[in-house]
C-alpha cells in the first residue's frame, strides 16, 4: 500500500524540545514523524493529506508514568477522601477485592480515555490486584489498550504479604510466589513488544514494602533483568509505610 503521509501545517506554535525550526509544521508518515519544517519549507514528497494548523499548537504526547487504571471505579468514594495512606487502603482493600474482569474493562477505558483526552499518548499503569476470578487482569487491560489505540506499559504487579503475614492487604487480594512469577513470565512472553513503536510492553511490579515479602520483590527483580524489562514498584510514599519498615526490618524505606 502507498504511504499515508500528512502535513500538519503552519502551526500557530511547536514545541521541538531543541533549536531546529518547525514553524512550516511537521510531516508524519504512517503513523511516524518523518520531517519537521522550517518557515516557508514544503515537504520533502507529496502529501496525501494537509491540515492548516495555524490556530493549534503542536505538543510531543504526553507521558504518565504511574497510574491505577482500576481506582478510577473509587475515585472520590466519601469514606476514604482525606484519609492517611494506610487507613485509605485498608478501607478500599474489601471494595477492590470485588473487581471483576467487566469493571476492570470499564475502569481500563474510563482512564485511557480521560489521558487521551488530556493530550497523554503514553501511560504506565500498576496493576498488582489479582483476587479470584481476576488472574488474567492484564489480559483484559491489554483488550482495552488497544481498543483505545494508546500506548501503554503495563505492570504485573504483585502483593504476597497479607494480614496473617504482618502484611497490609487481606488475605483474598494476596497471591503466592510461584503464581506471581509464572504469570509476569507468561505476559512477558505472550505481549511485550520490543524496539521502536512498540504499543504494549509489559514490566513487573512488586507493589510495595508493606504488601509483598523480600523474596518476591528480589525474585521480581532477577525475572525482571533475566526478561529485559522494566522493574517498577511503590517506594517511601508516606510515614505510615516508613513506620511499617522500622518495625518490620528495623529500616527505613530508603535504608540499604
């Protein structure tokens, strides 16, 4: 097929995050930025098509990266606003609990939406919520990236350290190690996509000190170099998870 190439041109303003001048606009090709032009440039090759952009301004996408997909089904719940970090999570621990694979679709596209429309091309999202009938919630959220057209990296997070541990999250939101693994590995392997325009990569997550044991957070890791991909988690958020760590490890968040 011929290429598809546009000329955004004339922009009132273009933000090039270096010296080269873009006042003529830019040309993308199949989808990929392939000239900017100065003042009074025409393209390189013939456009099929041209949009007069003298009344916008170009901006690079933006870039999220942290996000909860799911929590947007809770945003703004009464009982929880204005609580501290633990409290906060210990009351929408049981309501998360709940979520299905139809209310995380939901949830997946309310938050892709919101972004895309706020000018955000790129997302990461931590997901680390897998309770019975939720094993596959990255499965679904993939769906809905691409439904939505944006890029994303998700994260496989992870909570093995419940309540009967000394843990934060309660027993039904917990999963053991070896699932952990085994499934960031099948996402892995099953979604991540490698190299230039990739739409879909896949990172692990541990979540944070208080919700997962060290082994799984070092065994995260070693998966993580032994892959190729990104590590992510939760770190020295507030004194509640600070508290958490002097008494448990006799270590500050950031202590090594």
């Amino acid at each position: 097929m011929p290429a598809t190439r546009i000329w955004l041109k004339n922009p009132l303003a273009v933000f090039t995050a270096n010296d080269l001048d873009a006042r003529g606009g830019l040309v993308i090709e199949d989808g990929v930025i392939t000239e900017l032009l100065a003042a009074g440039q025409q393209p390189s090759l013939p456009c099929t098509q041209s949009f007069d952009a003298r009344e916008h301004v170009l901006l690079p996408g933006l870039i999220n990266t942290h996000h909860h997909f799911y929590q947007t089904l809770t945003r703004a719940w009464a009982p929880v606003v204005n609580q501290p970090l633990f409290p906060w999570l210990k009351t929408l621990y049981p309501v998360w609990a709940r979520l299905t694979p139809e209310k995380l679709a939901v949830a997946s596209k309310v938050a892709l939406a919101e972004l895309l429309l706020s000018g955000c091309t790129t997302a990461a999202d931590h997901h680390y919520l897998f309770p019975d009938g939720l094993e596959h919630a990255i499965d679904v959220q993939v769906q809905s990236v691409r439904e939505l057209g944006m890029r994303a990296m998700l994260t496989r997070g992870s909570m093995s350290l419940g309540e009967a541990d000394g843990g934060l999250p309660p027993q039904q939101t917990v999963q053991q190690g070896e699932v952990i693994l085994a499934d960031s590995q099948r996402l892995i392997e099953t979604y991540h996509e490698r190299g230039d325009g990739a739409q879909i990569q896949i990172a692990l997550a541990p979540c944070s000190p208080f919700s997962v044991t060290p082994q799984i957070m070092a065994e995260s890791a070693a998966l993580a170099e032994k892959l190729d991909v990104r590590l992510h988690t939760h770190l020295a958020e507030t004194l509640d998870e600070e508290d958490f760590c002097l008494q448990r490890f006799g270590l500050r968040t950031v202590d090594s």
